[in-house]
C-alpha cells in the first residue's frame, strides 16, 4: 500500500516516540474536552458490556481516563497501533480490558477483523494522513445494529492546519494531502452514513510550552505539525512569524471535531 501521506505521519513517529507524542499533550488542553465527549458519547444506555475497536489508539490517554469513570460497564478492547511502543504502553495503562493488540496500518483492520461486531469504534487523531475512499463504509459493518464510531481530527479552522496549508506545497511538492474532521464529515456523508458533530475548541498553551521547552515553538510545535524535524531555517522562521501573528491571550487555537457517527 503506497499511501505517502500515512507514511509520512508514521515515519515522523518512527524514533522517540515519548518525546514527539508526550510534549503535545503537556501543552494544549485537547485532553480534558476530548474525554467528557468520549466519557458521554461511549455509553449506550442499558448496557453491562461493551465491545470496543481503538483505531490508531496511541497511547490511549482519553478513553483510559473515559473507562475509569465508567467502571460499572465490562469493557473489552482491540487496540490498533502501528507502534510498538505506543502499543505496549496502551495495553499497561488498560490491562484489564484490553484483549487483542493490532500492529498494522489501521486501512487494513476491517478485512483482519471481517468476522467480528463492536458497540463501539475510535478513531481519535488517526486519519490525517489515511484515505478515506470507502473507509468508513468498511469499518460501519464492524459495528454492532446500535453502534457507534466516534471520529476526533482537527479541524479545517485551526492554525495547526493552517500552518500546514501554508507550507506543504515547499516542503513535501504537493497541495496539503491531510484529512481535516471537515473532509470526515464529507466521506460520510457521501455514503450517507447518518453523523452528528460536535466542535472540540482546545488550544496551545505558549506560557505553558515556554515553561516546559524553552523555544518550544521551533523546537517541537513547528516540526511536530509540519510532521518534519528537519525542517529549513527560513522555513522554521516563516512558521513561527505567521504562528506568533495568530496568538490570542496567550494561546493558539486548534480546534477540532468529535464526529458521531451511526447506521
């Protein structure tokens, strides 16, 4: 499967996976927003069990905390990951529920797990750089009749996005190739898969990042959009000058979209 823009994002995280993936979540607020939507979201009423499909789980900060606050349900988890680390690290945090770990690129999971039903399915920040052709269409035969997928991605509104729009075409010689929540929302409906959203307004935190990285900026939030850790001085200073234009009381926005989705 040649899929660059997956292979990009992958390769990113290929080395120091603690360093490039931690330092996100020490400074934006994405967190605490993502995990009351998943906490209200991932309960169906009536329900003792459920099955849960995690895609591109990472290290699965949000619905670790989401499962602590719901211990009255029996959760079982498949965890999707095409990290190692990631991988491991997930199945510690959620010992008890986790019962299958997937190491692949998360495009090829339906066709693996073809015979089985879930209540439940999270993609959350993992389909930047996958193609959404027919995705969704495979994964909602996965779903159980009353079953739910929740989608977290960034949206088209934020500066992170928008950073990359401004910069991809020098960097990598191609138009963004990015998925936003905004093309998620055009895939479903295209196949008229029924969807409800949810805006996720969360931002970085420049005192914050400052007291934890000092020229954080350039040093990780630059290269970690940009999915680059080589990235061109002129280039590095472009993006902080466009990045530091678009502060407000301190922060930068990065918005992002829960989308529901559902037969």
């Amino acid at each position: 499967m040649n899929n660059v823009p997956a292979m990009r994002c992958e390769q990113f995280y290929a080395k120091h996976w603690k360093k490039r993936y931690r330092f996100w979540h020490k400074v934006i607020n994405r967190g605490r927003f993502q995990k009351e939507l998943l906490t209200n979201i991932i309960v169906e009423p009536g329900k003792s069990r459920m099955k849960i499909l995690d895609l591109g789980c990472g290290e699965g900060n949000e619905i670790t905390a989401a499962l602590s606050r719901l211990k009255h349900i029996d959760f079982t988890i498949t965890a999707n990951d095409t990290s190692e680390e990631a991988l491991k690290i997930y199945k510690k945090a959620n010992s008890k529920c986790v019962v299958k770990c997937m190491k692949c690129s998360l495009e090829v999971v339906p066709e693996l797990l073809e015979n089985e039903k879930f209540d439940f399915i999270l993609f959350s920040h993992s389909l930047y750089g996958i193609s959404l052709d027919g995705l969704f269409q495979r994964y909602i035969k996965l779903l159980e009749s009353d079953g739910k997928m929740l989608i977290f991605l960034e949206s088209s509104k934020s500066e992170m996005v928008k950073l990359r729009q401004m910069f991809w075409k020098r960097l990598y010689n191609v138009e963004f190739d990015e998925n936003t929540a905004e093309d998620v929302s055009a895939a479903l409906k295209k196949m008229e898969i029924k969807q409800r959203i949810y805006e996720v307004g969360y931002c970085l935190d420049l005192e914050k990042l400052e007291s934890l990285y000092k020229n954080g900026l350039v040093k990780f939030v630059i290269p970690f959009a940009l999915r680059n850790t080589k990235l061109p001085p002129n280039i590095l200073l472009a993006a902080k000058e466009y990045l530091l234009s678009v502060v407000a009381e301190g922060k930068i926005s990065c918005g992002a979209c829960g989308i529901v989705a559902k037969h």
